[in-house]
C-alpha cells in the first residue's frame, strides 16, 4: 500500500468528476518542506513559526526569523506560503518568561492574545516576515482570533512594521494576504464581519473542537469527549465554509481533522477545497479524494449533517469511507 501511495505523488487530487482539491502540507521546520514537496504537496498552508522560540535559550532576533523564514520560501521555490504568526503559550511553551498561576491556560495569555501583549517581540517577528517577501510571495495568517478588534489590533502591528521599514529604507512587498485561523468558536460565529477584514480564512480544528466542546485537548482523561465527529463541530465547520462562499473569500482547513480520511468525503461534501495536512497524510488524503466524485460527497454530507451523535457520525464515517476504497 505504502508503495501505491507513493505513485500518487505527481498525480492531482481532483475528484472522479474533475473538481479540483488543493492539497497543502503543515511544517514547523523549514527542513518539513522537503518532505510535504516529495509527498505532492503544491505547497505550504500552514507554517507553525513557533519552534524558534521552543528550541533555544534566547529570544530569536529579526534575522534569525529571516534566516527561517527564507530557507522555506526558497525550498518552495514560487509555491505558496501561509506564515503563521507566534502562537505560544498554553501547549507551545516559549522559552520567556511566561504566567506561571493560570489556572486555564487554554484560556489565557496564548497566541495573538499574547503578541499583542508583547509587541515588541511580535514587530520582530512581523518585519521579519515582511522582509522575507523580497525571497518570495507569503501570505501572513494570525491564529486564535477571537473577537474583530483583536485582530484590527494585529493587523495595526502588521501596518506599523511596514510603514517602519519603509522608513528605514528596507525592501518588502506590501502586496501580502493576509489572513487568520478560524479555532475559536466566536469567530465562526462572526464569520459574517471577519470576512471583511481578511483576505482568507484557515479552519483550526485542533482548538476548534477544545473550545465548542470544553474539552482539553492535552487532558486524557476527557479524550474520548474530544472529536470533530460531534455533530456540533460539523455543523461549526459548515456556518465557516457557507460564510466564506457567500462573501467569495478562500478557506482552507489546517486542524488535523483533515489529515483524517474518515473526514475527508464529509468535508469535500460540505464545500471544502483546499486541505493542509501533514506530510504523511498527504497520499492518504489524495487517494480518497481521487476515489470519488463532489455529488456523491454532498449527498453523504447531507445524510451525515442529520445524525444527533458523535457515535452515529463515526460510524457512518466509517461505513462510507470502506465503501469507496
Ligand atoms: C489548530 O488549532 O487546529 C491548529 C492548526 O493550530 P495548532 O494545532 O497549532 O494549535
Ligand atoms: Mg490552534
């Protein structure tokens, strides 16, 4: 079998009926892009930039950040690139100083909350961001946004790091997307203001599924809670997809919730086009989309979408995905 999906590499994962399916990989190192390339993926829909600041002792400089941020572009070689901005805290524990007496992390000082906390070190970041489009077209995605004035907030930061370089007579491009995660289930909810705000959106299952069902996603003891068969998460996945189609804004979906082919006909079914998985998973991926058609996905989406539970779901999941492979 590993031998047959290796032979899917140079092959598209467009459905039998000819829809085409982008498929993306998820790195945190720049060395990932290398295998997510050798697996056919067209090119990077999540970079998780934050192992810069999981790995070393000191705080990473502007070139450090640069110096990453190029090996990527360069790896890809003119594919896409959607640079995630920092999103510490919780479960990727930076190396500063951080608030040691929250009682709920996962709740806390994490991720965009926390770079706007510390703009400063979030500008560092931006700039070297900016400057690394003098290598290559990125595009910037914030993650965990929650609420529209969060995210104008970082958008400012983004705008000042701009009109500073461009003070400083330091080469950029401002012809950047700009994006963010959708993982918390307000922005779902206000997905009709965000895509005024965005040029795309991102679908964070990991912490989409955490925050809609209170259930942490690191805590074993409530694993068996924690799943995007919920019907609840579906219908979360759908209002996102609809919302984004309405406003013709793209959306992709980086959790690992894609990366799962139990999931893969559903979400087709629901209008997803564009996945972001990790390298492994890619073939897998590309296999069930090339086994069946868009049609056949939405009328499974349609019958999935009227189940109460997360245990029915699965097992029509399952039931479907043996019938097509
Ligand atoms: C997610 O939450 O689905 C996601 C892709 O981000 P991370 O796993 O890095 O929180
Ligand atoms: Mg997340």
């Amino acid at each position: 079998l590993a031998a047959k999906l290796e032979t899917l590499r140079d092959l598209p994962s467009d459905t039998l009926d000819g829809q085409h399916v982008t498929m993306f990989g998820n790195i945190e190192f720049p060395a990932e892009v290398k295998p997510c390339l050798d697996r056919g993926a067209e090119g990077i829909g999540l970079y998780r930039t934050e192992f810069l600041y999981l790995t070393r002792d000191v705080q990473p400089s502007e070139s450090d950040h640069l110096a990453a941020y190029r090996e990527v572009i360069e790896a890809l070689d003119g594919r896409p690139v959607v640079m995630r901005t920092l999103d510490l805290g919780a479960d990727k524990i930076p190396n500063f100083p951080m608030p040691d007496d929250e009682r709920n992390p996962f709740l806390g000082l994490r991720s965009t909350r926390l770079a706007l906390k510390h703009v400063d070190m979030f500008r560092i970041q931006l700039r070297a961001m900016l400057r690394a489009t003098t290598a290559g077209p990125i595009k910037i995605m914030f993650p965990l946004i929650t609420n529209l004035l969060e995210l104008r907030r970082a958008k400012m930061v983004l705008s000042d790091a701009m009109e500073d370089l461009e003070e400083e007579g330091i080469p950029f491009s401002r012809d950047i997307d700009i994006g963010m995660m959708v993982e918390v289930p307000s922005a779902v909810v206000m997905m009709d203001h965000f895509v005024q705000e965005v040029d795309f959106f991102s679908i964070g299952t990991n912490d989409l599924i955490q925050y809609a069902l209170a259930v942490d996603r690191s805590n074993k003891d409530v694993a068996s809670l924690y799943t995007g068969s919920d019907p609840s998460i579906l219908r979360l996945i759908k209002m996102a997809i609809d919302t984004a189609a309405q406003h013709d804004k793209p959306i992709s979906m980086c959790g690992q919730m894609c990366g799962n082919p139990i999931y893969t006909m559903v979400l087709l079914g629901l209008g997803l086009r564009t996945f972001s998985v990790v390298p492994a998973a890619i073939p897998e991926i590309k296999r069930v989309c090339r086994s069946v058609t868009i049609p056949q996905c939405e009328e499974f989406a349609a019958r999935v979408m009227s189940l109460e539970s997360a245990r029915d779901v699965k097992t029509a999941l399952r039931e479907e995905l043996i019938k097509i492979l």
